[in-house]
C-alpha cells in the first residue's frame, strides 16, 4: 500500500532524513521506532502528503503523493496527528462524525460507523458533552474515534498512545491490530518499546 523509497529530506541546512526506503503492506501494522529526533513523525508526514521529500518517492497504491487530489487522498489514508488536542467547541459525537466528510460512503452507514468507533474507544458516554471540556486521553480517542470511521485503506498514527493510561494504550493498539489483521495498512510512530513487540508485525528502526 505504502512504498517509500530512497526518501531524504532537507530543511534549509539540516538534513532530516537521508536515503530511507520501506515498504508497508496491507495486512499489517508498521511500528516506528527510535530516539527522538529520529525523524519518525517527519517519515509519517511524508507518508501522509503533508510534505514533499526532497529526494527520493512516496507512492500510495502504486502512485506517487503528489498525483492525488486532497479528496481523493482523503479516501486513501486517515491521520492521527501527535497533536491531537480539539480546539473548537463541538459535541463529541459531531468532532467523530467529521471523519466521514470528505468520504463517499453510503450516508446510511453514518450514525452506525460513528456510534461503533465511539463505543470501542469508550468514549461513548461523553457523545454530547463539548469536546473541549474533555481530559487529554479523552481527547485522543475521540481523535482516534474520528480517523477510525473515515474507513481509509491506510492508517497513519502518530504516537497515538501518548496521552493514554495503560488500559487505553492496548485497547487502541488492540483496535489498530484489527484494523491491519483485516486487511489495512497500519503505520504507527511509537516509543514504548513493549508496546510495539506486542502489537506490530514490523518494527521499523530509525537511527
């Protein structure tokens, strides 16, 4: 699904990658891993569109980036920002149903897709409250919640477990492993080492 191949990035005079090739299928959740300043979050934008490398090529479902329209990408892949806090006073249940947006999918499917993604993440109780009186974990899985229901073939996470407790970081990795064992293509920056053994099918190393 995901191909990246000879990827190097330069910013001004610093190099933030350099030559970096991977390829992540579908089926399968990828783990990110490394120190920080490894260049982690910086792979997953690229990955994402959110930026072009200066070398080298990304390519979704064997097109490059750059080929897609915003629409389109939309349809293709969902991401989980490392900077998930929710800065506008909407429902909790309207910030989830934002995920389906920009997708064409049946609108019947709406109310069930999102009333399902809330209830896995245990955020279903907080549907009416204002998004912005929630605690940072409850933030994150109502993110988590959103990107899940734009049913994208890819999933890009960035450090989706960071404001979690304990018992919402399996439960989300629990979720992102289902995802991958049905079939999608799960990309996960992560620093919890026992974490990603437990739940990646690929540890991807970044020096």
């Amino acid at each position: 699904m995901l191909e990246i191949e000879d990827v190097s990035l330069r910013i001004d005079d610093r190099e933030l990658l350099r030559d970096v090739s991977l390829a992540c299928p579908g089926g399968s959740l990828t783990a990110l891993i490394g120190p920080n300043g490894a260049g982690k979050s910086t792979l997953l934008g690229l990955m994402a569109g959110d930026r072009a490398p200066t070398g080298g090529a990304v390519r979704l479902a064997g097109r490059p980036l750059a080929e897609y329209g915003v629409r389109e990408l939309a349809g293709l892949r969902a991401v989980m920002p490392q900077d998930s806090v929710l800065r506008f006073a909407y429902r909790v249940d309207d910030v989830v149903r934002m995920g389906r947006a920009l997708r064409d999918l049946p609108p019947e499917e709406d109310e069930a897709s999102v009333h399902t993604a809330m209830a896995e993440v245990e955020i279903a109780p907080l549907a009416a409250r204002n998004a912005l009186t929630l605690s940072g974990g409850e933030q994150a899985r109502t993110t988590f919640a959103r990107v899940r229901v734009q049913s994208t073939p890819v999933l890009l996470l960035d450090e989706p477990t960071a404001a979690l407790d304990l018992r919402h970081q399996e439960r989300l990795l629990s979720l992102a492993a289902d995802w991958a064992a049905a079939g999608h293509c799960v990309v996960a920056v992560m620093h919890d080492l026992n974490l990603a053994a437990a739940h990646a099918d690929h540890l991807v190393l970044l020096d």
